[in-house]
C-alpha cells in the first residue's frame, strides 16, 4: 500500500527522533486527511521499529495527543514509532446542523457509516485498517508485525471495537476513559443513529462490551489495560467501563481497569499515565 500524494506539513526534532505531520488524498475516505508521526531516534537509523497507533476523542485532531500527551520521551526511549490519526473527515461539505447533528467536526467513531450523507466520507474504520495502517508502515519501514493500538474516550471505543473486529492486526491494546458501551450511552446513540441508522441491531457490531462477550477465548491473552479518572464527568452516563469489565470476566479475558481517584477526563489524566500504556 502507497500514498498518493503525501505531503509533509511540518517536522520538529523531538528526543532524538522527529515528530512530523502529514496530509495525504484518502481514497477510502475521498477526501484530504492529515495525520501525525513521531519516528524514534532508532528508525532514523533505519531500525525497524513497532508502531503505536493513538485514536483520539470528540472535538480532537490529529495534534491533540501529539501536543499534549508528552509521549515521545518514552516512545524515544522504547523504540517506538507513534501515529496519531485525524479523527474524522474535514470539509465534506455536509452540513451537520442540517441533518440534527450536534457533535461537530470530529466525530468519526472510528466506523464506517451506512446512511446518507454520511456514508460519502465517513468511512474510519476502512480508512485506518485498509488505507493508513498499511501506507505508513510501508512508507516509513515500519514493523507491520509490531503494531498495537490505544485510544482515548471516543477513540478508545475505537481502539476496543477495531481491535476486537479485527483479530491478528494488533499486538496489543489499552485505552484511557473509553467508551465501553455506546449502544447504552446517549454518545453512542447519537452517533448510531447518524451513521448507522435506526436498525439497533446493525450497532451491537460496534460496541466493546457486546463484541467481548461474544467472544469464545481470550482475544489478548496478555491482557488489556484501561485507566479511567474517577473524577471524569462522564463516567455514570456515558463511559460504562463495568459493563466492559463484566464482558471480559465472562469471556476469559485478562483485564486491568485501574479506577483512578481524583483525576478526570482530559490531558491531565493522559499524561500523567502515559508511559505505562507505551511500555
């Protein structure tokens, strides 16, 4: 898998490797999309290192966790590669007031949407798995073997959906406050509803909690890891990380929910437990 037509918006040394951003034509997504890489000190010398995929949350870019998260110290340490994807399509020329759509600008949900006029662009789930994962590890020389995903709110529903829905990709998986159970939050009804459609049934397929339950074995048999602030706002109404918990008991799963007092949804939270999600 190629790009076409990848241009390096700005590059900035970082702990001995470089942090870059890029745009790029999407054929998945028909549209320009942008995205951040950090390359360790360890790939400039032409290593072959793993990749660390980042899914980030509502109202997120591209630049949110790469600006905010101070992940690269570890990641330059570790050897790690890490991408930090855009969240959603940009300038698709849908009006969302129009359609009675409040979430805004970037609000992909890391699936690919079924009901018009969505489904011209909002196709994340085919973008990341198909399109972008394949193009960077290709472009940059990275370990196709080694890559792993984690995410925040939003983006860690994401993590937890496409790493269930696609078995074999990721090495690893973890995420900070996720979105456990959208077919039982009013976040995940919205969102459904707009790309998915009324038809309930069609949802189950992206929820974490329904998708481990069904599962027959231990998917990560080394474990999963989630941190989730006990101070988050969003947690009774929207996050639901016991219905996760409960999922992974039934199905074999190993899990580490660690409930952190005193912390809440944002960067905060993120950077203060970053490094034990990069190890």
């Amino acid at each position: 898998m190629a790009f076409d037509r990848l241009e390096l918006v700005s590059e900035h040394g970082s702990f001995g490797g470089v942090q870059r951003f890029y745009k790029h034509a999407s054929s998945e997504i028909g549209l320009p999309m942008r995205f951040a890489l950090y390359l360790p000190p360890q790939a400039l010398a032409g290593q072959q290192v793993p990749l660390l995929t980042f899914l980030a949350g509502l109202t997120c870019t591209e630049e949110t966790f790469t600006m905010k998260a101070g992940a690269q110290r570890l990641a330059s340490q570790l050897g790690l590669a890490l991408l930090m994807p855009d969240t959603s399509p940009r300038n698709t020329g849908v009006d969302s007031e129009d359609h009675h759509w409040d979430f805004g600008a970037g609000a992909g949900f890391y699936l690919d949407a079924t009901q018009a006029p969505w489904s011209g662009h909002w196709c994340m789930e085919s973008y990341l798995l198909k399109e972008l994962l394949p193009a960077v590890t290709n472009e940059f020389k990275l370990d196709d073997q080694r890559q792993s995903l984690f995410g925040h709110s939003m983006g860690g529903h994401g993590a937890l959906t496409l790493a269930l829905r696609h078995p074999g990709v990721f090495q690893s998986l973890s995420a900070f406050a996720p979105i456990c159970a959208p077919t039982q939050c009013p976040w995940g009804h919205k969102a459904f509803t707009g790309y998915l459609g009324q038809d309930e049934s069609t949802w189950a397929a992206h929820d974490a909690s329904l998708l481990m339950t069904a599962q027959t074995s231990a998917p990560y048999p080394g474990g999963i890891l989630i941190d989730q602030g006990l101070a988050d706002k969003f947690l009774a109404e929207q996050l639901y990380p016991e219905a996760f918990e409960a999922a992974c008991a039934k199905a074999g799963q190993p899990l580490t929910l660690r409930r952190q007092p005193g912390y809440d949804h944002g960067y905060y939270f993120i950077s203060s437990f970053i490094d034990d999600h990069l190890r």
